[in-house]
C-alpha cells in the first residue's frame, strides 16, 4: 500500500518537475523513486519465486507414498505414482487407497471414504460391495485390490481437479509479528503525519513573511512533494513488512535443509514450534531401536534355548508341526521369490523376524499355507495387543484357531501348554510361573517377546463371530532381539541438556520397556515406569502427581497416550512432540502440538496426521528438528532485533530534524534503500543463519515465552543511543569537521556523508545482530555464503548509490577520507555492542 502511495508521489513529482525545469533535469526526483519502488519490487519478487519454488519441491515429497504391489506375478515395492490399471494392490489397516480398484480377496476390510464422501460411517467392503476408491483409508483388515482407474481418471482425481489446494494457514510466530508490525505501522503513521505538519507549517511561514501566501510556483508544489514522499517514506521504513518476509525465508530454508537431514515438514508451523517444545514422548520399536528384528531365544515345549543363525534347535517333532502352522499362517507377512530369484520375506520388522524363524526350523511357507485354507482373519490392533487366524485343517481336521501377540495377554488367555514331549498338558500354577519368569527373563534382556497359542474349535466359528478369547493352548514365547539405535542415548543426553523432557510410551512389556529406556538413557533414578491399564485407573489428584515423574509407559493404549499428551499440555502447559507409526496413533498426533510420524513404518493415517514426517524413523533425527526449530526462531529474533534498531532510528532522526531544523536529513529515495537494506536482504541475510550447537543447551521458549527479550531491547537501544548520538553530532558539527564552511555545496556533502554514516551502521549492526548474547560474532561467518553475499551486493550498491547514482539519490561523490570516517563510524558499533554485552549482562 505504502509503495502504491509512493509511486502516486513519484507520478506527480515528475509532471510537476518537467512541467517547472523541463527534461531530463525536473525528472530526477520523480524517476529515483521510481527506480528504488522497482528495486524493492524486484528483490521481493525474486525471493518470493525462490520460496515457492522449494515449497513446490516439498509438496512433491510429502505425496511420495509406496505400496506392495503384485505385478507380473512379482510382489514388489512401487510408488503410487508407478500404479498400472491391472496391479494387484496389497492393502492393510492404516493404508491410504492409492487408486480406484475393486476387492479381490480379504478379511474384516473396513474403509473410512469421509474423505470422499463426508461420512464418518466406515463402508464394509466384500464380494458384494467391491468397490475402492482412492484417497479413502483401511481403517481395519487386510486385502487385495486390482486396480482399475489411477491418477485424475480416478473418483479422487477428478475431485482435486475442481480444486486447487490453499496455502499453509498462518504459523503462530507470523500472527505474533503481524501484531508487532501493525502497531510499529501505527506509531511509524503518527510520526509521519506529525513531519509533514512540520514541513508543511514551514512553507507556510516562509510564504507569510515573503507575503506570498496565495502564490504557489512549481518549486512550491515540488517542495510540497518531497516532503509528501518523505512523511510516506517515514510510513514504508517504520512499516517492517520484512518480518512476515523473514519467517517465511527462515522457514523456507529451515524445511529445505531438515529435508537434507531426514525430516519432511507438513506443516510451516511445525518447523518454529518444534523449537519450543518442553516435553518428548517416543515410540520405542524403529524410533529409539533400530527395528531390524531377529529371534534370539525361544520357550518351546517349555524348554528355553538360544536361537543361533545356522544351528538346528532339537524341538519336539508336534510341537515344531504346531509351531510352524502357527508361524506361516498366523502373519501379516509373506515369503516370496523376487525377479532374481531369490527369497524374500516382506512385512513387518517383527513379522520378518517370525517368518525368519520358522524358515530357519526347516520350514516350507508356501506348503504350509497351501495344506490349510484361511477361513476367518483378525488383524493386529493396539487395543487387544494380537492378531489372529482360524484355519480349516485338512481331511476334515475340523477349525483351529492360532492367536500371537503380547505375552502376558496370550499366556493369561491360556489353560494348556506344549510340554518338552510334545504333548498338550493342563497349565498348572508351577508352569505358568515358569512361564511368567521366562518372559520377564526375556524382557529383562531388552528382548521383546511374543506368545503363540492356539485353540481347536469344536463348535466352529461364524464370519461375524470374534476369535475366542480364552481356552488356548501354549505353543511357546519368543524373546526378539531389536538393538538401540547408535547416537540415541547421546541424543537423548542432548535433549536433557536443552531442557526437553523424553518420554517412552510403548505396547511392549514393562520390563523390556525399562530395560531399553535404562540403555537409552531416559529411565532416571528419580523417574518411574507405569503399565497403560494401571495409568487409566488413576484418578484426577493421582495423574496430577504422577505424571510429572512418568519417564516409561508400557502395555499403553493409543487412549492412554492421548490422555498422557492432554493432560502435559493442558495442566502442565507444556509443548508436546508426539511420535506415531500406527493408525491409532493418530489421535495423539492430532492432539499434541507437534505430531512426528515415522517414514517408514508408519501408515498413511499417521502420516496424514502429522506435522513433521521423520523419514529414518530415527530419534536423533527428532533432535535436528528440534534444533532447527530453536534455529528458527532465534534467527527471527536476530533479524527483528535489527530491524527495530533501524526502525528506531530513521523515525525519530528524520522526526526530530523536521522539526528542529525544518527540513529530513534523509531524502524519500535514500530511506527506501534502506528499508531494502533492512527488509528484504536483512530477512536474507539473518534468516538464513544455520543452527548451532549452543541452541542445545539452553532452557526451551515453551508456550509463554516474550519474543522480544530483555536481552534483544539491551542491544536495540545501545545501538539505537549510538546511532543517534552520532548523526545528532554530524548535523551539528559535521561541517566543521569535514571542513565544508566555504563549499557551495556543503549541506548537499553532509548530507550524503550523514547518509553513508547511516548505511554502514546498519550494515555493522547486522554483523552484530548474529549473536545476540557471544561478544564474538564473527565466528563461522565465512559458512554462511547467503550473508557475506548480502553484505558484499550492499556495500557494492551504496558505492554506486553515492558516487554515480547523485542526481537520483540525492547524493554528491565523496572523497576517500571521507569513506574511511563513514566506514569507521559503522565499525565502531561493533565494540559499542561488545562492550554493551559485557558490561550490561542479562538473562536469557
């Protein structure tokens, strides 16, 4: 708006100025102004471009999505961009459906289409209802879809065609400065109008004692115009538009960069208050371990043995033939022969461990499978902790259903075991405590462990019947071996340093969840680890006392996580990072303010409710995130501290010359250099600033937090007191000094040297403004490519502003002395700020 008004003033002041001293002379003012409004246009433009193109870049990773595919009889892994009508697609609860297809074979499929359609209700979906559509979700079961439509022939496709998708709302950071900027708009106004009353009331003074009062010439209306464009010009520096310009290049940059460092942000806001966050709750299985899983031990025919790659265990002949029906037909994964072919087994990390397993017992996967048929599936959820199948045995061996999951469940919903003999026997109260300590055994040695059983249906089971919950028989447990990743306890130490609480919240067994957390670090003396079932019973008064200490929830429902994260965030007012894999994750996601889904183990309904994809599944990547988000926001800080201390001081030098001396040091065409100085390539330089490690070890901002710190107001007013000192001293003993008493030209001389002076006071305050609290500012300068650039073009275009640009700027070529005193006045701000930070120490 303000460059509107000013292009109105550049208008005018060239009719009237050609109309009163003719072309090209009466052009100069009206044509300067014009040239710096293009300048500021072109630069904001092009760094505009700069930022959608890179989010373009992002919007593109965010819908790489890959799926299991069946293409030319080969089950392999594709992007959704490489479907085919004619693919078989393998589907699985928390898949986003990737094109239109009809169901060929599965179990349980539930689809949510409130995408599609705005329905909340979820659509069976069966030989009677085949249909799928892309863009709708499995919300449960399992199944094979031929696809039929991809891309915009699909019902999704031609939905997206008849919208175009908005940008990113506002980040919180961006709302808050907007309010900064319009009330420094609002006070910028007020001292605009207050100059012009003042430059005006001077005309009419001089008019009424030369008693011309009724007659105006063109130099009268040209004057008028330069005081109208120095009161607007006052509006466009004290307006600081670079500040929504800043967080969008700080962010733009931070997002390309943590894309570099594996972690793919959804959402703008997510990159600034990642930097806040208080508090941390961490999945266990791929984020903190590396969730490449092997079987290392095993409870077979109550009999524990190490499983050791290459060496056959001696197991009972029923038990093993139980065992391995249990092993291929009760899995979500599969064994398959690739297009070299060689074996491949896909799945899940636990299931791949499984399958790996059996195979390793002399197993046949495809035999297994195909000697009994598949008559009923429960997959896999978090609420019951297992999965489980019913198989049709053959020559009419009747039904048998197999379970698997979370030991203490699965053993507790048995009343039978497999002894050392093979033979079926009650399970007797010395046995399931031989059980019991096995497993905690197990869990003790960081292992995670599974139980299998299974049960003969007598009775059979119908399609909407549930597999039964109790009379199992107990194969064996197995203990899985998933290693902590390397550099999680380092990071985890980080995390403790910068003030960042981590929590463990997991479905496993307590002990191995305290074994892991103990090896990563996050268990402490004074904390304490509680099982979901235990938690949720807890009243009001007890969650209030407890969870401050809870570093380890076990056996946790995706409920017991939400309640966890709402109650940090609501009573505690923390900000909370919440990771997730799973499709029931995604009301803790959606609930904490900052959600991380895991890249490669998490579904699409997770990813959908995140707002950081961690694409390693690595803590340590978590940490980066956090750190840029310091990085972020501190660079902010930077660049508003440096733009306020501009701000600050063109208002009231111009306000104050207005009125003492009747007439703006600063010409309309110098103070929008400098608000480009400030604004655009300001944003440039500071915003681009890369993290470090010293971010790391201070306290987190959390949600209450000033953004303009006491720290910052020290350096703005040491500089700004400098600053006006030395312009107020030039005005009033610049001609003395420089020794202009005699010159024809001399209030135009000064002028520019007070202009100069200006510039490279700004151009050292932005030195300064790289570290708001170290007095060594200059260290890794040189790393930073984007600001020793901005300072080199800036201090190459106030050499061509002053010395060939005069008739436009208003500006006269200066002698070499007279560049040193310029150049050594800004210098001089640098040990003005040194000293500022040490004498005038402050908390940060």
């Amino acid at each position: 708006m303000t460059l509107m008004i000013l292009a109105v003033c550049a208008f005018f002041s060239l009719i009237v100025g050609i109309a009163t001293e003719g072309w090209p002379g009466g052009a100069h003012d009206g044509l300067g102004i014009v040239a710096s409004i293009l300048l500021v246009v072109f630069v904001t433009a092009t760094s505009d471009y700069r930022q959608s193109l890179q989010f373009k870049d992002l919007d593109k990773e965010k819908k790489k999505i890959s799926i299991q595919v069946t293409r030319n009889g080969y089950r392999q892994k594709l992007s959704i961009y490489e479907l085919l009508p004619g693919d078989i697609v393998h589907l699985a609860i928390g898949d986003q459906v990737p094109a239109d297809g009809l169901f060929l074979e599965g179990f349980s499929v539930l689809i949510d289409e409130s995408s599609l359609t705005g329905e909340s209700e979820p659509v069976i979906i069966s030989d009677e209802n085949p249909f799928l559509l892309s863009g709708t979700k499995v919300q449960d079961g399992s199944c094979k879809m031929l696809v039929t439509n991809v891309g915009m022939r699909t019902q999704w496709g031609k939905l997206m065609a008849t919208l175009t998708e908005g940008g990113d709302d506002e980040t919180p950071l961006q709302v808050k400065l907007n309010g900064v900027a319009t009330v420094i708009g609002k006070i910028g106004l007020f001292f605009a109008i207050v100059t012009f009353a003042v430059l005006v009331q001077k005309i009419f003074v001089r008019k009424l004692q030369d008693g011309t009062t009724l007659i105006w010439s063109g130099d009268d209306a040209l004057e008028l115009l330069e005081y109208f464009a120095v009161a607007v010009t006052i509006v466009v520096v004290a307006v600081p538009e670079g500040l929504p310009l800043a967080v969008t290049l700080s962010l733009a940059f931070a997002m390309k960069k943590m894309m570099n460092d594996k972690a793919l942000v959804r959402h703008l806001a997510a990159c600034e208050t990642m930097g806040s966050a208080t508090s941390i709750c961490s999945d266990k299985t791929g984020t903190l371990t590396t969730n490449h899983m092997t079987v290392v031990k095993s409870c077979i025919g109550m009999t524990v043995s190490d499983v050791v790659p290459g060496k056959q265990q001696q197991l009972p002949g029923p038990a093993v033939e139980v065992l391995l029906q249990s092993i291929f037909n009760n899995t979500a994964g599969e064994v398959v022969v690739n297009e070299e072919g060689k074996r491949e087994i896909l799945g899940t990390p636990t299931e791949t461990a499984i399958l790996e397993f059996g195979l390793s017992l002399g197993g046949d996967f495809h035999m297994e499978r195909n000697t009994c048929k598949l008559v009923k599936i429960e997959p896999f959820n978090s609420t019951k902790k297992r999965m489980g199948v019913v198989l049709e045995l053959p020559d009419q061996g009747g039904l048998r259903a197999h379970t698997k999951g979370a030991s203490e469940i699965v053993l507790a919903a048995c009343d039978k075991a497999i002894d050392s003999n093979g033979e079926v026997v009650p399970l007797d109260d010395a046995s399931r405590d031989y059980l019991t300590e096995t497993i905690d055994q197990f869990a003790n040695e960081a292992l995670r462990t599974l139980c299998l059983a299974y049960t003969d249906l007598e009775n059979g089971v119908s399609a909407d019947e549930a597999i039964p919950s109790s009379g199992f028989t107990c194969i064996g447990i197995v203990g899985i071996k998933d290693p902590v990743r390397p550099g999680v306890r380092e990071s985890v130490a980080l995390c403790r340093s910068a003030g960042v609480t981590v929590r463990m919240v997991t479905g496993d067994n307590i002990n191995t969840a305290k074994a892991i957390a103990r090896e990563c670090g996050i268990l402490t003396d004074d904390g304490i680890a509680i099982e979901g079932p235990v938690f949720r019973e807890m009243s009001l008064e007890q969650l209030q006392e407890v969870i401050p200490k809870i570093q380890v929830m076990a056996r946790s429902s995706p409920l017991d996580k939400h309640t966890l994260v709402k109650h940090l965030r609501t009573t505690f007012n923390e900000v909370v990072a919440v990771t997730g894999d799973g499709t029931n994750d995604a009301p803790a996601l959606h609930e904490a303010d900052i959600g991380l889904a895991m890249g490669i183990a998490g579904t699409e309904v997770a990813k959908e409710s995140a707002d950081v994809i961690i694409l390693d599944d690595n803590f340590s990547t978590i940490v980066t995130v956090a750190k840029w988000g310091r990085s972020v926001y501190v660079n902010i800080q930077k660049f508003v501290q440096f733009q306020l201390t501009v701000n600050i001081v063109a208002l009231v030098v111009n306000f104050s010359s207005a009125c003492l001396t009747g007439s703006a040091p600063l010409t309309a065409v110098q103070l929008l250099w400098v608000n480009m100085i400030m604004d655009t390539l300001g944003a440039l330089a500071l915003a681009t600033e890369p993290p470090n490690e010293a971010l790391m070890t201070k306290t987190p901002v959390g949600r209450k937090g000033n953004f303009i710190s006491a720290v910052m107001w020290r350096n703005i007013l040491g500089q700004s007191l400098y600053q006006f000192f030395v312009i107020w001293f030039l005005q009033a003993y610049g001609e003395s000094v420089f020794k202009l008493d005699g010159c024809s030209n001399s209030c135009l001389i000064l002028n520019t040297i007070i202009f100069n002076t200006f510039v490279f006071c700004q151009l050292f305050n932005e030195v300064n403004s790289r570290d708001m609290e170290k007095i060594n500012v200059l260290e890794g300068i040189l790393g930073n490519n984007v600001f020793v650039m901005v300072l080199g073009s800036t201090v190459v275009f106030q050499i061509v502003i002053i010395e060939y640009l005069g008739t436009f700027a208003n500006t006269i070529p200066l002698t070499l002395v007279q560049w040193f005193v310029c150049v050594f006045i800004g210098f001089l701000s640098m040990p003005i700020a040194a000293g500022v930070k040490k004498y005038i120490p402050m908390d940060s």
